[in-house]
C-alpha cells in the first residue's frame, strides 16, 4: 500500500468516527513506501486517534511511535527452539517479553 493511500484510508477512518487504530497482518513493521516507513505511519496515525497499537512478531525493532505493542511470540519462534531457550513452558512467554528489556539477566523465578 503507498504512502498516499495509507493516508487516505487513515483519515477515512477519523472521518467514519473511529477512535482507535490497530495495525496488524503480515509484518506491519516492515511496511516502507519511498521515503516512508513504519514509523511515520504509526505518528501520522497519532496525530488522527487517541491510541495507535500494532501488533508484531517482535523479529524486526520493536522501537516504534506506538501507544500499544503487542509482541506475537507463538508465531515468531520454533517450537522446539521456543522450548529450549526457554527456562519453563508455563509462563515463558512471560520470560520472553521480560528479556525484550536488556537489562533483565534472567527468566522467571
């Protein structure tokens, strides 16, 4: 989707009385047009609504203008390797969020 018509569908959606946007699908940190990224749609979209989200895999920086950030950790990770890098299955999705912040040394207690 360009630039432009992000744009549109965006000021569409204030015009249609929506408070809220929510990106979501594919990757939507990867989204790019010319000049444009990720970012600028998510502040553009601020300056139009009350809360911006996305939702992610968390495989790309998660160092967006977002008021939300969902963080998809079932689908971004092996299963196997989700368990073995894991220290428990109960709560390591907790653990994984935990370590998104680099100063957290380890996992759950």
């Amino acid at each position: 989707m360009s630039w432009e018509r992000a744009v549109e569908a965006l000021n569409e959606l204030k015009r249609l009385g929506c408070r809220f946007v929510i990106f979501e699908g594919g990757e939507p940190l990867l989204w790019s047009d010319g000049n444009h990224d990720f970012s600028d749609l998510a502040e553009k979209a601020r300056s139009l609504f009350l809360n911006v989200g996305v939702t992610t895999n968390g495989t790309v920086s998660l160092d967006v203008p977002t008021d939300l950030l969902w963080v998809n950790l079932d689908g971004a990770f092996d299963r196997a390797l989700h368990h073995t890098s894991t220290p428990t299955t109960r709560g390591s999705s907790i653990w994984r969020l935990t370590r998104l912040n680099e100063n957290e040394p380890s996992g759950p207690s």
